[in-house]
C-alpha cells in the first residue's frame, strides 16, 4: 500500500465524518430557531387564551348580575300579586 493510497483510505472517511458532523449541527441549529419561533407563538397564544378566559369570566359575572336584578324584580312583581 503506497502513501497516497494510505492517506486516501483514512482522510476520506475522516472528511465525510467530519461533514456528517457540520451537517448535523446545522440542522440542529435550524431546528432550535424554529422550536424557539413555536415557543414564542405559543406564549402569544397563551396570552390570547388567559385574555378569553377573563373575558368570559366577567361576562358570566354581569349575567348573573342582570339575572339577579330580574329574579329580585320578579319576587317583588309576585309578591305585589298575592
């Protein structure tokens, strides 16, 4: 076996490993931007969510406000009839 034989069959797969590598850790790092952009739409989300919720919670309070004030009026219509 000569030298530049020698050297092919040990630089060529320490080159391809070495690629492998880079390629790997590109993708990686692609991967966690876009886990990162998930992430930030999903506190986005969750923001939106917690807004909803206290949203529909006010509302159901005023209803029962305003079924309150009408259950009340309608005691005292029943009451005035007997």
């Amino acid at each position: 076996m000569t030298n530049v034989q020698l050297l092919l069959s040990i630089g060529i797969p320490s080159f391809m490993v070495l690629f492998a590598m880079l390629v790997s850790n590109t993708r990686a790092d692609r991967l966690e931007k876009r886990m990162d952009s998930i992430d930030v739409k999903l506190v986005k989300l969750d923001d939106k969510l917690e807004a909803l919720r206290a949203s529909t919670r006010r509302d159901a309070l005023e209803i029962m406000r305003n079924m309150t004030s009408l259950h009340e009026r309608v005691a005292v219509v029943e009451a005035r009839q007997k």
